[in-house]
C-alpha cells in the first residue's frame, strides 16, 4: 500500500486523489498501482523469505527497500521531464537561475504606454532631474550612467528644464533648487 501512495505521488496526485484510488483497493489493484509484476509475491515467496523477514526490517526487506527506491527515482525522473512548469502550483517549480537584484532593477520599470506588439522587457535607467519631471534612458543600465556621464549631460539637461518651464509644461523652480 505504501508503494502505491508513493508512485500515485510521484505521479503528482493529490491527497484526495490518492484516497479516492485506494480506498477499498485490493491486493490486485495494490499492486498494479504500485507497479509491481504480477507474479512478485509468489517470487519472494519462492526466494524463501519468511514473512517475519519481510516485516521485520530482515534482508528482504532491504532488498525491496532499495529495488521500490530506484524505481521510484527513475519514475520520479521520468515524470519531471513531462510536466510543463507552468502548469505547476509556483511553489513547486524550482527556477532555471536565482534572480539577482540587477534583474530586479532592470525588469522593474514597465513601458510607459503597453503595446500588444511588445515581446521582451528592456532595461531603462529613470533619472529624475526636477520635481515631476524623470528622464528615462531605454535600454541603458542604471551603471552606465557614471558621475562623468552626469556632469556632461547636466547643461543640457538645465536648458531641457528652462524649455520646459518657459513653455509652462512644469512649475518654475525657486533658486534654492537645483536641478
């Protein structure tokens, strides 16, 4: 019976669904859940164990212990390599790679406008430059921009500002701000 719960679970059943196939099961449907061939008893029979050996923790038990172990692994195997992980429960699906926390960064932002048409996530680098107003670079890493980088662009992010305050699309900024 335990053979059975064993490769029914190895099989990915529920609880439930082992419950269902077990209740009231036979010795003939014990066995063929289990996997075991037909003419197994007879065959421990045959091999002189007792049944004292085959209940006690005796070499026979040993031996089927280690036969239903290999079993159980290549089965478990096997049914691994057919199971599509999206059709798992998240909390059984083990990731290909750990995420690091540049891929968080870097996959956090999302397309400010969706698109059907979208395929992949890029990175972008958002630099906020003045009150409401962010400057967002796709596909740069947030480690490109160095503060040499910074420095170069800040002129022409100032005149980008005062265009953008002169047109009133942003509030003017009091001198104590810098952008």
């Amino acid at each position: 019976q335990l053979v059975a719960i064993k490769k029914l679970q190895a099989r990915g059943a529920s609880l439930l669904d082992v419950q269902r196939a077990l209740a009231g099961a036979d010795d003939e449907t014990l066995n063929r859940l289990a996997g075991l061939p037909a003419d197994f008893w007879e065959s421990l029979a045959r091999s002189g164990a007792t049944q004292a050996e085959t209940t006690s923790g005796g070499g026979t038990v040993a031996k089927l212990s280690a036969v239903v172990r290999q079993e159980f692994a290549a089965e478990s195997k096997e049914a691994a390599a057919k199971v599509d992980p999206r059709a798992l429960p998240f909390w059984q699906v083990v990731p290909s790679r750990m995420p690091s926390a540049s891929d968080e960064f870097e996959t956090a932002a999302a397309p400010s406008v969706p698109s059907r048409q979208a395929k992949s996530v890029q990175a972008a680098a958002h630099l906020k430059v003045a009150p409401g107003v962010t400057l967002v670079l796709e596909g740069v890493r947030p480690e490109q921009l160095t503060p040499d980088v910074l420095c170069e662009v800040q002129p022409a992010v100032r005149a980008l500002l005062r265009s953008l305050q002169r047109h009133d699309v942003i509030p003017l900024q009091s001198d104590g701000e810098d952008s």
